[in-house]
C-alpha cells in the first residue's frame, strides 16, 4: 500500500493525536500498562472503563482514573465506557453510566470522554454541560458491529451529533464489502463540508483497515492504534506508525 507523505507530515501535527487504550480488568493490570506507557510516543490514552471490573464501584473509578493522570502527565486522557449495544463491555443502565461520567468529571482527571449519542435512551445535556464546565472535550460517537449504513444516512448521523454540544464526531462501522470501505472513505473525503466539527470516521475489520491509514493521511484529530490488545477489529499497531515517526518515510 502506497502512503501519501501526509502521513509522515501530521505525525508531527499537535492537533493529529495517536491515541492507544488501557483495556486491563484489574488495578495491577491497569498499573502495569502504565508503566509500560510512560515509556512510549503518544499522545493520548483512551480508558476503556467498560473493560475494567469494578466499574460500578465509583470511588474505584475516581482513583484508576487519577492514578493514569497523575502518572501519564504529558498524555491525554480519555474516558470511554462503551456500551454492549456498541461493542463495548458495559451492560449497566443509563443512570449508572451518568453517574461514572459525573464522578470522573467531578475528580477533574481526565481530559475527554466520549458520550454514546444513540445508545442510552436519555438526554446527556448534563454531563456535557458538565464537562464543559471542567474545560473538557466530549466525542460523541455511534459504533455499528455488524454492518455499515448507507452514505445519506452516515451523513444524517454526523449532522444530528454536530447539532449537539459535544466537540468531536466519531461514527465507526462494520464493513462486509469492499463497497462499504469505499462508502466510508468517501464520507471521510467530504466529511468537512457536511459538519463543522471535527470528525473521526472508520471502517473496521482489516477490509477496513485502509480508512485507519486515511485517517492519518488526511489529519484526523484522534486515531486510535493498537497497543497490545485490540479495543476494536483493524486496529495499526502503534509500534508501525511509530517507527514511521521515527525514520520520517514508510518502508
């Protein structure tokens, strides 16, 4: 696969963020993972909370996610509870995914959160009102793990979450065809002059994979990589595009 130099280029761009996820179950193992980041290139940690067992356990949450801040400084942090309607792990009920959001927030240990728009069958306003009051970004995303939507109705999503408050649009989808990956990059090539917020657009899988690529090609503000264990189907392997940081080309 031939990679326009773009890539090499936004590696260097403040505003392109390689992001990799903490996926771990326990407090050692969260632990672990930490150390092992402070010692790698990227900018962002995404805490899939979801993943965590005792995420229910509120002052459990308010401590993980102060311990990953205060030893990840010069990272982001973003706190993720994915939904098992979305691929995720959490099969909690609206409240009890409010109230996590509202005590991670309430701490001030984390830089963004990413705010499932369809899934929950309520209004999110507070937490986002919240959240901008602590000066934090919210995503607001839609996963499909089984299938890819037409282009008009990718379109309509991404208009309905840029019509609400939250700062980054985030749709990810299933492809089970080729055409469904070219459906995908067509979106991310004329996503800009659909929305006015800034948009993470992916197609998983490794049919899918070519959109992660594009993603880094084109800027996209947040990209999620692999680092051990994948949080999603098609994930790039951090140490790929790390080493294409470090020698400037693609072997």
């Amino acid at each position: 696969m031939i990679m326009n130099k773009s890539i090499v280029e936004n590696l260097g761009d403040k505003d392109v963020n390689l992001c990799v996820p903490i996926t771990e179950t326990t407090y050692e193992g969260v632990m672990k993972k930490i150390n092992l980041l402070k010692k790698i290139d990227v900018d962002m940690i995404e805490w899939r909370i979801d993943y965590y067992k005792e995420f229910a356990d509120e002052s459990s949450i308010a401590t993980v996610s102060r311990v990953i801040k205060s030893n990840l400084k010069d990272k982001k942090l973003l706190c993720t509870i994915r939904t098992d309607k979305e691929g995720g792990g959490f099969k909690g009920d609206s409240n009890l995914y409010k109230s996590i959001y509202m005590q991670i927030l309430d701490t001030g240990n984390t830089d963004l959160i990413d705010i499932e728009v369809f899934s929950m069958d309520r209004d999110f306003s507070d937490i986002i009102n919240k959240a901008k009051s602590k000066k934090v970004d919210v995503i607001g995303s839609y996963h499909n793990f089984e299938k890819t939507p037409a282009v008009k109705s990718i379109y309509e999503m991404a208009k309905k979450i840029d019509s609400t408050k939250v700062d980054i649009i985030k749709l990810v989808f299933m492809p089970n065809c080729d055409k469904d990956v070219e459906n995908v990059l067509n979106v991310m090539n004329h996503i800009n002059e659909v929305v006015s917020k800034p948009a993470v657009i992916i197609s998983m899988s490794e049919i899918g994979k070519i959109t992660r690529y594009r993603g880094l090609e084109i800027g996209t503000r947040i990209n999620y990589l692999c680092f051990g264990k994948e949080s999603a189907p098609g994930q790039i392997k951090l140490e790929e595009i790390l080493n294409i940081k470090k020698n400037n080309s693609f072997e």
